[in-house]
DNA sequence: CCCGGCGCCTGAGGGC
DNA sequence: TGCCCTCAGGCGCCGG
C-alpha cells in the first residue's frame, strides 16, 4: 500500500543508486504486467541507462538516457529491491511477511546492470506494473491522470475547493482518495488527513464548509509532509537492509486505532466501510 | 458526467 | 488438520 511518503522514499534511496548504471539485461516472467509488451520493453531498456528516478502520485518514473519514460506502479504489495555488485540488499516497498531475500517467488522483474549490480521488483498480488512510453505519453498520463503534486505549490486551495463542490454528493473520503483531486493520498493518510481536521470520512462532500475544507487541505499537506520526513509508514519489524524503517506508525493519530481512545477527545477510535474501504475515525470530534 | 461496485491477486486470520 | 470465508486497497473498467 504504498503511498506518497513511501513512494517518496523510494525514489529518494533510488535516486542515490540508480542514475548512471547502465543496464546490461532484463528478466520479466509476468508479462501480464508488462506494458505495452515484454519484447519492447525489452527492446527499449537493454543497453539503456537511467538518468532519473521521479515520483507522480504513487506512481515512480525513471527517465532513461534515450528520452524514453520507464513508469512503475507498486499498487499494493509491490517492492523494488536493489542489490548492489557487493554488499546489502536494499529494500523499499510494501514488506512480504515471511519472504527475505532476492529472487524469491514473488520476484517478477530482474534488472542487471553492467557493473554487476541488480534491481528486483517483487509483488506478491501482481497488482504493480512496469510501462514503456515517450516523453509525449508521459505528459499526457501526467496531466490526464494525476490531480497536483500535494507538496508543491501546484496544490492550491481555489482548485482544492472547486473539485470538493463538483463531487457534493460523495463522501469526502472518497474525494481525497481520488488521484485527480490531489495526487497520492491512499487510505492511511486519507484517514489521518480527516481525523486531523475534524471531518468525519463518510461526511457529504457538499455539506462541508469552506472553512472546514481549508483545514483539510491543510491537513493533507500536513501528514504527508510529516510522514515523508519519518520515512513513510510500515507494519510489523520490518526493516530495510539499512536497517531504517518508515516510522510514521508509531506516529499515526487514528489509522488501525480502532478500539483504542482518541488522541484529542478519549473517545473509542471505531473502524467502519466508507468509499469501499476500511476507515478509522473518532465518532466525537470528528463530524 | 458522476458514482458505486466489481475484478484483479495472494496470504493472513478467524470460525468451525 | 483443513476448508471456507472475509479482509487487505490501488485503480481500471463497467453499468446504472
């Protein structure tokens, strides 16, 4: 579950190991998620090197040397893990209880690289994809998919509100869910983003005041800002083979909180469905 | 256009 | 011990 602050600090960790390696040969043995075709994408990264590790949304993109757009999505339960020509394993993404080490039977795509290092992309569910398109593709995906980046300056209040009031009829949950409205949020920090600014998740959109949704736009800015300098958020021991780990759980106001009291009021944390998913929320403060 | 719901996947955990 | 059910949730797609 991979989302902004954790996407962010992948590509951060990517961005110090992959630029400048050049890639010797790729392994894809789940062509379903290979796009628009494994002999392409083949074709496309043999030989080529990465100049650059991006992040849109939840969405990671690697700029390579010939102008080509490589996008990876880790959806749920996707991993990149990089292994250097000697050394550690270096680990970011969603962590598979019970799987350590490279390749394993959720490794779906191998990188290697000329100087002997390797880039594994693991993802037990196979929700996750790799794509292959130009610099025009990606600025039409960037654009037509993806809503603003929520720590630039491109997420703006005026347009944050206009969209609220376009979706009245929904439950405000599912409105910051969705990428087009502001890129990256997923369901913990949706949950928090709410929690921190008294709304209540299955709340109508069109009954929230401006007032109140200029505290959730804030909010949003917010947790994410503080989840990206704790590293993200990750369940159980895991840790990376830097032995870091995201450590935005520990710091959580209300996701996976149910049955314990409310940080602000005491109230009983309770977890019910809202926009089809799990949703964590304080019944008192939150309205 | 808007919106809810389903399918894609696998593994964990609970009930019996 | 094992079967069956639900849940986990990003996101594309479909149908009302």
């Amino acid at each position: 579950m991979p989302e902004l602050p954790e996407v962010e600090t992948i590509r951060k960790d990517l961005s110090k190991l992959l630029p400048h390696q050049k890639i010797k040969r790729v392994f894809f043995n789940k062509p379903k998620m290979i796009h628009p075709s494994v002999n392409y994408v083949k074709k496309i990264l043999t030989g080529n090197a990465i100049t650059k590790v991006g992040r849109r949304g939840k969405m990671l993109y690697f700029i390579l040397a010939d102008g080509n757009y490589l996008l990876v999505h880790l959806k749920m339960t996707g991993q990149l893990v990089w292994q250097p020509s000697r050394g550690r394993l270096v680990v970011g993404g969603h962590p598979i209880t019970g799987v350590s080490g490279v390749p394993n039977k959720f490794t779906h795509v191998v990188v290697e690289f000329s100087g002997g290092a390797k880039l594994f992309f693991n993802d037990m569910r196979q929700f996750g994809y790799w794509k292959v398109v130009s610099f025009n593709e990606f600025n039409n995906i960037s654009k037509s998919n993806f809503g603003p980046e929520p720590l630039t300056k491109d997420f703006m209040f005026n347009d944050f509100l206009e969209k609220c009031r376009a979706r009245k009829r929904s439950p405000i949950k599912a409105v910051i869910l969705d990428q087009k409205v502001v890129a990256g949020v997923g369901n913990i920090y949706a949950d928090e983003s709410l929690w921190m600014a008294k709304i209540k998740p299955g709340q109508t959109a069109g009954k929230i005041s401006k007032a109140k949704l200029y505290l959730l736009f804030k909010a949003i800015i917010k947790v994410l800002a503080e989840a990206v300098k704790y590293r993200g958020t990750t369940f159980n021991s895991y840790v990376d083979s830097f032995g870091r780990e995201g450590t935005y759980w520990s710091h959580r106001r209300v996701y996976g909180r149910n049955g314990l009291s409310c940080k602000r009021c005491g109230k009983i944390i309770l977890k019910t469905k809202t926009a089809g998913r799990g949703t964590h929320y304080c019944p008192k403060c939150q309205k």
